[in-house]
C-alpha cells in the first residue's frame, strides 16, 4: 500500500471513529431525555400505588423479566436487596419448570415486559392470577394482556429505542433501570433507611469501609500517645512513647481525663526551627493546639474523612460523650477510601478550652 493510500485509510478510520462518537454522544442524550420525560409523564398516583405495595408487602419482591429486561430485573433485586427489601429473581421459564414454587401468597412479584405480551411473561402471569399474588406490571400499555392482568401498572408509555436500527433494548431497559431505582429509593424512604441500615447489608468493599464505625479503624488509647496538658513539652516526648504504628500526634487532656488540646510532630518541628528551646521546658498547655477538631465515637468513618478533607489535617482524635479520648485515626489509616458525595451533619463534642485552631 502507497503511502497516499495508507493517510486516506487513516483519515478514513478517524472520520468513523468521529461519526461513532457522535452517535454515542446522541443516544445518551436520547436516553436521558427519555427518562426525564418518563418523570414527567408518570402520574403521582401510579407512582404511589406501586411504592405503597412493595411498601406494605408482608412478604418479599419477586422481579421477573426475559431477555434484556430479564438482566434489568436482577438489577431491581439488587438494589431493592441492598436497600431494606428482601428481593428475588424469578426466571419466567424457570418457573414454569419449578422455580415458581418460591413465590408466597404474601409476596408482590413485578414483571417488566415492554410488549405486555411476551408469551413466556403470559404463561407466568396466568399462573400467578390463580395464586393470588399482588402484581405489579411494567410494560409500555396498561392495555396489554400483562396490564391489564395486574393489580397495579407502571405505564412507560411509547418507547423509542435509541438504537439506530430502532431493533435492540436500549432506551426501553434505560427506562425500566431507572424506574426501579426510583422505586427502590422511595420504599426505602418510606422505611426511615439509614446509612446503618445500609451497612449491615453492604459490609464489604470501600462502601462498607466508609460507613464502619471511626472505633473499628482508629488506634485505640493503648497504641496512643496521652499525656497531662501540665506536663513539659520535654517530658512528653521523652516519657511518652508507644510500641506499634506512630501517629504523629500527642493527645494532651486536663485533670478530669478530658482531650484539651494535640500537639504534633510538626508542631514541634516548628517550635525547635524558630529556636524557642526555652518552651520545651515549660507547660505543653502553652503551646499545644486547643479545642481541636475531633470526631465522636460511633460516627462513621466516612465523617472522619471528611474532617480530615475540610480541615487539611492528618490526625483527628476520637472522643466519648464525655470529652474523653478513646483513640485517633491518622490519615494513614483510611488512605484510599472513596470521596464522600454529600456532607454529613457534624456533631462536634465540647472540649474544654476556650480557642480552636485546627489540629496543627
């Protein structure tokens, strides 16, 4: 190949690769414009109805669906799961070959169906009508066999799929995906679910990590370096130290036990640098960092990331209702965590001095 046909090839290549991403460009706004205009059209009342009964089921979210839906059903499960309602997956071959027999009496079971007439969805439904079980349709017409077999509709409407060919689920399952973390969202709302909640069902992972409690990562008073807010700056780092991970901070506390103050190793990196040796032999109460930024016991770690974030510091004390320490987490310990996405509401104990300066 000449070196004329090779840069037209190229160009070639880019002017695709260029129309590719415009196409790309185009369905995602396609489908975002798709799922506003669901928010829209949806009425309160087919929103509400379809809350209150997962709401009130005495039993467990069945979700069913074929195909593509079928993959956008488990994701329902998996998010209903995870946040407080007890969801299962139901295949609607599999049923007719046994699996059915999971489905109670008291279950809601929701079948996502955009025709409503899908055959192997019909044959399920017809089973599910002679049970009894609450159902709850997703489809595109409430006039569909699937709708108009269902207790309770969820009427997406006319769909037009992003697909150029018009043929593949895309804008459809877009919809049914959003739908039921919407659903999901506002069930678990309903619930009062808290982020302690949450945890216990998402233990693992830098999620699970992030809601633990500040106890189950800080170093607890024994690793710490405590000592009287009376004694020298000298005597504290001379008598004072502790085996295992340094931190690099020394919590100082008053006569009744209560955190007054920190100062860190940078702190007397400073004092040592502006030759104010004389302070080293006087009260650490004079020099040390009063009220500092502290976090409460049993809050969770990610609210301690955010102190350590907004504050620019590397070491955050953890105190009890009293004001006492119980330990401290260093920045090294939750290094890696994710971001927080919102600000926790900050609950900051009292300390008992009178200034606040940060953490050194």
């Amino acid at each position: 190949m000449g070196a004329f046909a090779a840069k037209n090839q190229v160009q070639g290549w880019t002017a695709d690769v260029a129309a590719a991403i415009q196409l790309a460009r185009s369905i995602l706004r396609q489908e975002g414009q798709a799922v506003l205009g669901l928010a829209e059209r949806l009425s309160d009342d087919s929103l509400q109805q379809a809350v209150e009964l997962i709401y009130g089921c005495r039993g467990k979210l069945v979700v069913c669906g074929i195909g593509k839906a079928g993959l956008i059903a488990r994701k329902w499960v998996a998010t209903f799961s995870s946040t407080g309602t007890p969801s299962q997956f139901l295949h609607p071959a599999e049923a007719l070959h046994g699996d059915l027999g999971c489905v109670r009496t008291d279950d809601v079971v929701a079948v996502l169906s955009l025709s409503g007439e899908t055959e192997e969805i019909l044959r399920l439904v017809s089973c599910l009508v002679r049970m009894s079980v609450a159902l709850l349709a997703v489809t595109a017409r409430a006039t569909s066999t699937l709708g108009q077999s269902a207790h309770i509709v969820v009427e997406l409407g006319p769909v037009q799929e992003a697909c150029p060919l018009g043929l593949a689920p895309t804008t459809s399952t877009t919809l049914m995906a959003a739908l039921g973390d919407a659903l999901a969202l506002a069930v678990s709302h309903r619930r009062g679910f808290t982020e302690r909640d949450f945890l216990r069902y998402h233990p693992g992972g830098s999620l699970g990590r992030r809601l633990t409690c500040v106890d189950e990562l800080m170093r607890p008073l024994p690793e710490c370096r405590v000592a009287s807010d009376s004694c020298t700056v000298r005597q504290v780092f001379t008598a004072h130290d502790r085996p295992g991970r340094r931190t690099g901070a020394v919590m100082l506390v008053d006569e009744k036990g209560r955190l007054s103050g920190i100062f860190t190793d940078s702190d007397l990196a400073r004092l040592i640098a502006s030759a104010q040796d004389v302070a080293l032999d006087r009260p650490i109460f004079h020099v040390m960092t009063r009220s500092p930024i502290v976090v409460p016991s049993g809050r969770p770690v990610q609210l301690a990331l955010q102190l350590l974030q907004e504050h620019k510091i590397s070491e955050l004390p953890v105190v009890d209702s009293e004001g006492r320490p119980v330990g401290i987490i260093d920045i090294t310990d939750i290094l890696g965590l994710p971001q927080t996405t919102g600000p926790l509401k900050i609950h900051r104990p009292q300390v008992h001095c009178e200034e606040n300066a940060g953490n050194g």
